[in-house]
C-alpha cells in the first residue's frame, strides 16, 4: 500500500471509530500525526480525527496530542456558536411567522454521535418561492443587514457574528431539464405533506422531511462528485441521516424518485462505498445492492485519493482564478469525472458541460 493510500485508511478507520464506535483496527504514532490530521483537513473531518485520537489516547507524542486537543476545542467553540446564531435567527423568523427550512449543516450535524466535532460551514436555509422576498426583507430591515445577490441565482448571502449564512430559493439544481421539473414538484409535495423538525439548543427547527432529505442530501453529493471535488464529510452526513432516520425513510418511494432524478445507480453505487468504507451498518442503507454497486467501491477509493493529492493545487488555482480561467477549472473537473463514472448518471453528466455553459454566459452578462 503507497504512503497516500495507508494515511487515507487511517482517517477513514478513525471517522469509523467516531460514527458507530467501530474499533480502530489500526493507530496512528507521532511520526505520521501530521500527514493524518493534514489529509483529515482537506477531508474536512479533521474535528472527529482528532477527537478519536484523543479518546483512544493514541500514541501521537506529546506535540501530538496537543495538536488534537486544540482541533478538539476550537470544533467544540464553532459548534456552541454556530447553534446559538441557527436559534436566534430562527426565532427571528418564526415570530415574524415566514416559512423556512434548515438544510445542510447542522440539521445533519445534530445527527453525529458527537455533535460537535463536525466542521462546521454555512448556515443554509430555504425559503419557498411565496415568502422569499418577506424573509430577504425583513432581514435587511429588522435586522439591518444588507444582502449579498449571488450570480448563481439559487442563494442570497449575508453574515450574523461572523457566521455565513446562505439564503436559499432553490434546493438544488438539476442539469436535465426533465430531471428539474420531477425534483420541483417533489419538493412542494413533500414540504406540503411532511412537516418535519429537530432540536438544537432545544429549539425545534424546521428542516426537510426524512424521505426527501434522503435524496437532496445525495443530489447535493452529486453536485461536488461532479464538477467541485467531494469531501468526506458529505458522505458522512449522508451516512448519519440514513443512520439516524432508517424508520422514517419510504424505501419505494425514495428508489422511485431516484429513478426519477436519474440517480439511482449512482446512489447504489456510493451506498455500496458508505457500507464498504464509512462503515455504515448495512441495515441502514434503504436500497438492496448488488455484486454490481460493490465493484465501484475501489474506483471511488481511487477518486478521493487522486483528489487529495491535487487539492491544494486545485485550491490555489480557485484563489487566483477569475472568469474564464475558473470556468475552465472546473470545466476540467466534470469532463474528467463524467469520463470515469459516466454510467452511474449518464443524463446529468451529459448534460453538466452545456448548463455550465449557458450558467457562465448568464452570470457574465449580469457583471
């Protein structure tokens, strides 16, 4: 096993050991406590790395332990704000009586058997098409903040104590026409039928039902696989909420609408890596799989450890590139991605390269 290979499977049995308590089955010494903590950054799990560390006390020396306690701790720190800013804002809306959604973030990090040591990113929320313009209103108004328009047309940004959060009027974006229009309707029947919440801070907040939160979380995955490089830590959310909402999810009508959606080869295919790889109990995954889904496993293995060499360069490149040369970039990223897993969303992928096209020309326009 080459070097890069070995430090992956050391972040991946400590995420393990962090997500069901699975045993390590492998340790991690002070010789190599910074390749794995570094690997775990680019990873965005490097708070869970460093947790398991700690809690196994493994033998990392003693610049090594303080190395993870301080992960520990500023996770623990982010965690605590971010969850008092979620509350805040909404209890903002909800006495003003607009209707929202918590997405993403902390509506999966809820879900971990240790909170807290996930890292943390944007505070993503919905607002339906009937009220955005109220929410986005009241926001600048009441609370005196002025509204950042992103050129993606799907969000609005804006800032509260340092935390970013995004304002979303679209869920996610399809690039099969056909696929939009079936995932547009999903979404307002599902919102209408299933209201749904979980607790932070003992506040209960709105977020998306069970069954369709099963394929946005996935549809998002998709989105980064293809064209902005996937992090292990939108798997893990995967996993936590299949984890967690195994009895609440409609098994049939989750493989419909991936069928629908055009993806349910892939999802198998990554169930088949979650299982595999991330340890998710296979009980938990809500679709059979076949000998088939399993022979992906050592190519998405293969995916994530080629990405990691060239993250850096990647990240770099995005700090200094502007227009066309961005475009480029991450033109660069689906072509290779749609050549290598074409057959597991063949319309979506087919697709991605024209409604990136068409997506860059509007964006242009509007500077």
């Amino acid at each position: 096993m080459d070097r890069k290979r070995e430090i992956f499977e050391k972040v991946l049995a400590l995420v393990r050991n962090e997500l069901w308590e699975e045993p390590l089955g492998c340790s991690v010494s002070a010789d190599d406590i910074d390749e794995v903590l570094r690997i775990a950054h680019e990873l965005n799990v490097a708070g869970m790395s460093a947790n398991a560390i700690v809690r196994n006390q493994l033998p990392v020396g003693d610049e090594g332990a303080m190395q993870a306690w301080g992960l520990q701790k500023k996770h623990e720190q982010n965690h605590i704000g971010m969850n008092e800013e979620i509350v805040f804002f909404t209890d903002f809306l909800d006495r003003r009586d607009l209707k929202y959604y918590l997405m993403k973030g902390q509506s999966y990090g809820v879900l971990y058997r240790y909170p807290a040591m996930r890292t943390i990113g944007d505070i993503d929320f919905y607002c339906p098409e009937e009220n955005y313009e109220q929410v986005q209103q009241a926001i600048e108004e009441k609370l005196g903040i002025t509204m950042a328009h992103n050129k993606s047309e799907i969000h609005d940004n804006f800032d509260i104590e340092g935390f970013q959060f995004e304002m979303h009027s679209r869920l996610t974006s399809f690039s099969y026409p056909g696929h939009q229009r079936y995932w547009e309707g999903l979404v307002k029947r599902e919102l209408n039928a299933s209201p749904f919440s979980i607790a932070i801070n003992e506040k209960q907040v709105t977020t998306l039902p069970p069954t369709l939160n099963a394929v946005y979380v996935f549809a998002h995955i998709m989105e980064h696989f293809v064209e902005k490089i996937l992090l292990l830590k939108q798997l893990c959310d995967w996993a936590v909420l299949l984890h967690a909402n195994r009895d609440e999810i409609d098994r049939d009508a989750l493989e419909r609408n991936l069928s629908k959606l055009g993806l349910l080869k892939a999802y198998r295919a990554m169930g088949a890596w979650l299982i595999s790889k991330l340890g998710l109990p296979a009980d938990d995954f809500p679709l059979a799989l076949s000998e088939t889904d399993g022979r992906w496993v050592e190519l998405l293995t293969q995916d994530f450890i080629y990405w990691i060499e060239r993250r850096r360069q990647m990240q770099r490149i995005e700090g200094t590139a502007a227009g066309f040369r961005h475009s480029l970039r991450t033109a660069g990223i689906v072509v290779r991605q749609s050549l290598h897993f074409f057959q597991l969303a063949p319309m979506e992928m087919l697709c991605r390269v024209p409604s990136m096209a068409v997506w860059s020309f509007r964006k242009r326009m509007m500077e």
